[in-house]
C-alpha cells in the first residue's frame, strides 16, 4: 500500500511538472524591449491568480532592473491602487513585452495585457 501511494505521488509530480493535470500548459516567456532580451520567465506553479516563474535575467536586465526592483520592494497598503499604478507606470512606459517561446500566442504587453513582478529569481505573473 504504501509502495502504491509513492508511485501515485510520484505521478502526480510529473505531470503537474510536465504542466499536465491543471489544464494550464506551463509556459515560457521572453520579456523583450524592442528586439532586446531584458529576460526569460518559465512558469513552475500557480498561486491565484498569479502563475509563479523562474526568472533568468537577459542582456537588457540592467536597464530596467531599477523599476522592477522599486515595484517589488513595495508591500505595505494601497487601498486606491494609486501607488502599484505609479511604480508601474515607469515599466509600463518602457513598452515592455512578453513574448511565447512556442509562439503560439501573441506578445502581451505589460501592464496592459498583463502584469508582472520580477524579485531576483522569481516572477509573478497575472495575464
């Protein structure tokens, strides 16, 4: 019985890894400005209604890190949402997008189709 609950277990983790299971496909992401790669995201998890990421800085990182970094050290209240909406207003106005790996979908374009934060490794992202 025990061998049999391992096994299952065991199963479970491959497929939510292989993004199976969840109807979602686990998905990887270029952040792009223009044409350069500020970075790539690979989805790991789901935490709602964000999907969780690795986050692997690209060459053009060190022009935007200050914004992302300003964002994601923000924690305390915003009952309006006046102050996320002016952290994000910088990186909003870089034209910062997402880009599929697989190119089956559209780029999305951040803070308009969808939101992310970048801390170090991890990314969160609502789209």
């Amino acid at each position: 019985m025990k061998r049999l609950a391992r096994e299952l277990r065991a199963a479970m983790m491959r497929t939510r890894l292989d993004g199976g299971g969840g109807g979602h496909q686990m998905s990887r992401w270029q952040l792009l400005q223009g044409g350069v790669l500020v970075g790539e995201l690979s989805e790991y998890g789901c935490d709602q209604p964000f999907f969780l990421a690795r986050f692997i800085a690209g060459p053009g990182w060190e022009s935007v890190r200050p914004s992302f970094e300003a964002l994601a050290a923000y924690g305390g209240p915003d009952p309006d949402g006046l102050r996320i909406v002016a952290l994000a207003r910088p990186l909003q106005d870089l034209g910062l997008t997402l880009a599929p790996v697989d190119g089956r979908q559209p780029p999305l374009r951040l803070f308009k189709d969808c939101m992310v934060r970048i801390d170090g490794a991890e990314a969160r992202l609502r789209y």
